[in-house]
C-alpha cells in the first residue's frame, strides 16, 4: 500500500513495514500531508485483521527524521494573528485545536490495539522522536552520528504532541530526561537507552528484522504502560522524599540557567510536574494547552523566524547574485597560521578543500598545521571521529613558507596581523603567484576592505570573509563586500561558506562591519558601568540576565585587551581623538599598560586565570580602580539589562539605516550567531520590533537623557516610530518559505 510520503507493506507473517521517504525532501520532515498518512496507515493497522504488528522505519541512509516543518507552524500563526483581531479566544480556542492534532495522531498509534516498534536508523528530532515514544517499542541502530533529541526550546517552543508526558513516564532518571528537555539536548542511542528512553541499540543491518522478530515473538505488549492500571513511573512520584529533592533545586537551576526569558522552559517543567499527578490523557491536554501559550509568545515567533526559517534561508544561498553557476572549490590558500589562519585550515580541510596554510617561518606554519592536529584527535579521543578522518583531514594540510604553493588555488583567505601595511604586502606577494580567476578574501575583523583592496590590481576578485573565534565553534561568516567587489566573488564565498558549513551573512563596507560594531557597544558599555562604580560582578550576572551568553568584561578577555587597546588607538588615528571615549581609552591603557592584563592568552584580564582545575574568577584590583557607589540597592538592574540590549540593538538599527546591513534577516541571524545577542529576542531588529519602534525610542531618549548621546535614536528609528512601523513589515525580504526542519 503506498500513500503519498510512506509505503506500507505486509509480509508473510502478518507484520506491517511502515517506509518514511519523502520522495522531494532530503529529510522527512512532519507536514500536512505526512500527518494526513499518519492518520490513513493508522487506520489500516487498526482495521487490517490481517496485520498483527508493525514496524515503522525511515527509508532515507542514517536519517529517520528532523521533526516538524517549523514553516508548517509560521503559517499557523499567522493565521492566529490574523484572526486575534477580530475574536481573541476563537483564534486561541482554533490555534489549540490545530496543535493538538498531532498529539491525537501519535496517541492512536499508541491506542491502535497492534504492537508497533519504531526502528530508528539515524538522527531522530522533534516531532519525529515524539512519534517513536508513542510506538510500543524503539530500537535505534548502532550508526555512530544517530542522536534523538526534542529540541523544541531551542525556537522558543515545547514538545506538544506528548514529548513530555511520555519522556516522564519512561525514564529511570528524571534529572537527566528534565536537562534533555530544557536545554534541548542531543542523546546519542545508548545514553537514551540507559535513560529508558529507547528499548536496545541494535547492528544497522539486523535493525528491521530484529524488530519483526520482537513482534513475532510477541515480546512487544500493544497496551502503553501508562494505559494498565496501577502505573507507576520509574523515575518515582512527585510527592516523595526524591521528587521533594528534584523539584524544588529544578526550578531554581532553571532560573540561574535562563533568567526566565525563555516561556517555553518554564512551560516545560510545568508539563512534566503537572502531568505526572494525572492519567496520560489530561497529561496530554495539560502539554497541548502549554505548547499553545508558548506559541503565542513574540519569543516563539521571532526564534522560529530567525534561528530557523531565516538562518535556513541564508545557509541554502538566499543572498547568492542569479546566473552564477556553482564553483566547486579545490584548494584553499590561508596567509597567516596563527589562531585565526589555523582555525580556517581546520574547518576547510574538515570540508574536504585541500589547503595551503602559509606563514614566515616553517615551524610557524607547522605549528598552524598542529591546532589542526589537536582540534581532530580530541574529536576521536571522544569518539566524534575516526582515525581515518583525521588521518583524511591532515592529508590535506600543507604547511609551508613558499608562497608559489598558491599557483592552483581557487580561493586565497589572508589571516595576518591587523595592520593594513602589512595586509597590503601580502597582497602584492599571493597577487604575484595565483591564477586570474582566484578570488582573494582578508580576515580582518575591523579593517574596511575597500582601503585594503586598493593594494590589489584585481579589487573585483577582493572580498572580506570575516570568521569569528574560535572558527571551529563559531557558526557566523561575514562576508564584506568592497566598494569594487564583484558578485562573482561574493558567489564563490558563499559557495565556500556553504561547503565549511557555516551560515553568511553578506555586509556592505564599514569600519567594524556589522557583528563588531554591536558587540563593541556591549563591551563598551560593560567598561562605561565599571567606570560608574558598578560592581564587577552585577555587570556580569546583569548582562547574562538580559541573556547574553557572557559578560562583557569576560568577553574582553576572550578578544584580548590588548586588541581592544590597538583598535581604540587605530579609531583615534584615523577618526580623532573625539571617537573615543577618554575614560574607556584610561582603563584599557591602565590594565595593559600598567598591569600587563592582556586577557585569557596571558592569564590575566579582568578576570584571574589560574592553573585546572581551579575556575577563572574575577581579578580583585578592579574593586580599587574606581569609587564604588556608596549604595548597591540603588542600583537599578532593569535598567542596566535595557542598557546591553539596547547598546546593541541601536547599533544595528544605525547599520541598517546606513546600508551596511541590507536584510532584515541577516540582522537578526548574524546578531545571535555573530554575537550571541539575546537569542530570546530573535535578534536585534526582533528586540526592537518586539517593542515597537514607539516604545524603543521612548526608551532610547530616556537613557540617552540619563547617559549621554550614545542612546540617541537614529533618523529611521525615529521615523518609524511616528509611523508605528516594524522593521519585518518595512522591509519584509517578501519569500517564499519552504525550509525543511
């Protein structure tokens, strides 16, 4: 029997085989129409005398599925919104219904009368892990890179079709089933084995029939534990001694972990708490009421958008110029083999680029070729690797001084020291030696490519590529177009973008670009609070409230104070000593200068960096080099969270307005990947539109008359807030979504 994403096939035994293999998707995902054949196949099986049993597996290589197309839900509110206007609670009472039809699917499966096993044979997310606990049985194979996982939260939603409810009536160790579920983690099959999650962890080859026989067998019972009467959870009751120890420290943990910006957390122990005193199916009701107030949330609809729909779109080259075709890049040539080049070596080997990593000396290139080296042998120390892939990886590293390796590369990426003198003779020098049609791309994080390609004879072929630290965790490109930049060169970039696997954003020229000119603000800003007298400490807990992801002065010490110090004395150079705060240029000069505090790399920054396992903690000379305020009480911690959010997000409103940045949607994924501001928001645009343009320049013009002109709101800001505009209506990029979750 064959329905429109699934096959059905009975053999000789009665057992059904259920194939998931959406025939124009590189991965099933949940749709209308995979919901329409869940509903149909069920039937069958209920109805079908002939069937005993059945197994439901993926037809894709190592994929079962990636869960929910979060468009499928983006539409559904949007018709929410729609209908809010006219009649709230009918929009509310229509948007309930609509997500619990999933949940109601998956629960016929598990009430269909037949023993079902779901055979996992990879990556199974969301809403396809939901449908796996809700079969009888589930059996993963052994395939190394398989991970389950309910990552909901991580767009500001909640499992909602039974995701909680079973979790926490199968699981021996709540603990660990509550971490799975708050921060969306990824299990590998024996960890969700050893939590309860999965049945066995079988061999690929032997995972269908291993599930049949079960069936056959009839070791599979076709009534859900929960369904018997006198059911008791293996993880124990909520009110006794043990929950009494869970609970309470779970509530608190989550409020440390997430200063409650994210609804859906909280939504989540609810369910679970909630759900655990009562039967399955008010348990059920109880995670669908949740996941609707959850998806009524700005936190859902802007995290859906940005870290989904939107970084979906950037990834699959919705910023490449038309009628360019492909180019399959070869060799890569990397100038320069400190952190930054070696970085760059590592995720462009790992991609499978062959590359020719460059620097003054043998042993300074080889040391290069060694970050490599470390980064893959901890990858297979931890069993995320193969001995063949690093051997593989390595392979395609040379590291060497001479710089005619470069003849054949298709793409050259400059990472030297940040000094425009010596950028320009390294141009000159790769210029001299590479093919006419090689691109050439500078590193810098702050130096405007326009002024560097004018030491290049072929500034069409000269672009920014823009990686952030460290290049082999950081998920951000920029890539920087000069004033001559040709789109041929910003295709090949986003062509080798695509192919390291990390998302780009496409940034006009500016001192800083875009991702340095917000977070500088940050950093800033952190620096201007301690100059007020602000403890060291608030700043940083403050800072990680509004949701950053570090503090600023942390964060200055990851750059380096002394980076910090040379791009103030750079921005004094070449825009006067009027761009730079006295005060700012004081502190940073003192604790270079004075005390030798460069940050992490030396040991010592604002924070202390002692010996493992002791922890970094904050440097004690910091209490002594301003005058506190006399009363911390007074202090008002709203408003110091206002003061990071909006340092940021009226930067970017001024990069918008000056055209640096030209797409809404890279404004908001660049600020969250780039800079990890606020992902709750949805990015900076998002912050500002979750506001209203009105309220956020009321707010702007109340610090800028408490702190000073930093805060004034710029001409586009203002003027959309006399049109109470928002910038995703303004300037909606208008396309068409078909991202697959």
């Amino acid at each position: 029997m064959t329905y429109k994403n699934f096959t059905l096939e009975i053999d000789k035994d009665g057992i059904a085989l259920i194939k998931w293999d959406m025939a124009d998707k590189s991965m099933n995902v949940i749709d209308e129409s995979v919901m329409d054949d869940i509903a149909a196949f069920t039937k069958e099986l209920s109805e079908n005398d002939t069937i005993i049993g059945a197994v439901i597996t993926s037809g894709k290589k190592n994929s079962f599925s990636g869960g929910a197309d979060l468009s499928m839900l983006e539409r559904s509110l949007k018709t929410y919104h729609a209908e809010k206007a006219k009649d709230e609670e009918t929009a509310t009472q229509k948007l309930f219904e609509g997500v619990s039809t999933l949940g109601t699917l998956f629960r016929n499966i598990e009430t269909c009368g037949k023993p079902i096993v779901c055979a996992i044979n990879g990556t199974c997310m969301g809403g396809a892990f939901e449908m796996a606990l809700s079969c009888h049985a589930r059996l993963a194979s052994d395939y190394d890179a398989l991970r389950l996982a309910l990552p909901e939260v991580q767009v500001g939603l909640l499992p909602g079709a039974g995701g909680t409810q079973r979790v926490s009536r199968l699981t021996k160790d709540m603990q660990s089933a509550l971490q799975m579920l708050v921060q969306g983690q990824r299990l590998k099959a024996l960890k969700a084995k050893a939590m309860g999650l999965i049945d066995d962890v079988v061999p690929a080859k032997r995972l269908i029939p291993t599930a049949k026989k079960m069936i056959k067998d009839r070791l599979v019972d076709p009534i859900a534990p929960w369904d018997k009467k006198g059911f008791k959870a293996p993880s124990g009751k909520v009110y006794s001694p043990a929950g009494m120890q869970l609970w309470p420290a779970a509530n608190a943990i989550l409020r440390q972990q997430t200063a409650m910006n994210y609804p859906a957390a909280q939504y989540i122990l609810s369910c679970v708490y909630e759900g655990s005193l009562v039967p399955i199916d008010v348990g059920l009701k109880i995670e669908a009421r949740y996941f609707t107030a959850a998806m009524q949330s700005p936190q859902a609809a802007n995290m859906i958008r940005s870290l989904f729909l939107s970084k979906g779109e950037l990834e699959k080259g919705a910023r490449r110029p038309t009628g360019i075709r492909n180019t399959k890049i070869k060799k890569v040539g990397i100038i320069g083999a400190g952190f930054m080049g070696a970085g760059i070596a590592y995720v462009t080997a790992k991609a499978g680029i062959e590359v020719i990593l460059i620097d003054q000396t043998q042993e300074a290139a080889n040391k290069g070729k060694t970050h490599s080296d470390r980064l893959i042998s901890k990858q297979v120390s931890r069993g995320r690797a193969k001995a063949e892939d690093k051997e593989k990886l390595l392979s395609l590293i040379t590291s060497t001084t001479e710089y005619k390796a470069l003849g054949d590369a298709d793409l050259i990426i400059e990472a030297v020291f940040e000094d425009g003198a010596i950028k320009a003779d390294v141009t000159k020098k790769v210029e001299a030696v590479i093919k006419p049609t090689a691109i050439y791309a500078s590193n810098t994080s702050t130096l405007p490519i326009t002024d560097l390609s004018v030491a290049s004879k072929r500034p069409k072929n000269f672009i920014g590529i823009h990686f952030f630290s460290p290049v082999d965790k950081m998920l951000l490109v920029e890539l920087i177009m000069g004033k001559k930049t040709g789109e041929r060169a910003l295709a090949i970039a986003l062509d080798y973008v695509h192919l390291i696997r990390k998302t780009p954003i496409v940034v006009n020229d500016s001192r800083g670009f875009y991702a340095n000119r917000c977070v500088l603000n940050y950093v800033r800003e952190g620096h201007i609070m301690l100059t007020e007298g602000i403890p060291a400490a608030m700043i940083e807990n403050v800072a990680k409230m509004s949701g950053m992801p570090v503090g600023p002065l942390s964060l200055n010490d990851e750059v380096a104070l002394d980076l910090s110090q040379r791009i103030m004395q750079a921005t004094i150079r070449d825009l006067g000593k009027k761009a730079v705060d006295p005060k700012l240029m004081d502190l940073i000069d003192t604790m270079v200068d004075k005390h030798g505090r460069l940050g992490r790399k030396n040991g010592k920054g604002f924070y202390d960096y002692p010996p493992k396992p002791a922890k970094k903690h904050l440097w004690p000379g910091l209490k002594d080099m301003f005058e506190p305020i006399s009363h911390v009480d007074d202090i008002d911690v709203q408003e110091l969270k206002e003061r990071f959010l909006v340092a940021q997000a009226l930067e970017a409103a001024r990069v918008f307005q000056e055209g640096v940045i030209t797409d809404v949607r890279e404004a908001d994924v660049g600020s969250i990947l780039g800079f990890g501001f606020a992902p709750w928001s949805g990015g900076t645009l998002s912050y500002i539109d979750m506001l209203g343009s009105k309220a956020f320049v009321t707010l702007c013009e109340k610090l800028q008359k408490k702190h000073g002109d930093r805060f004034r709101p710029n001409k586009l800001l203002v003027e959309m807030a006399a049109n109470n505009e928002k910038f995703y209506e303004r300037f909606n990029p208008k396309i068409d979504r078909k991202t697959e979750a």
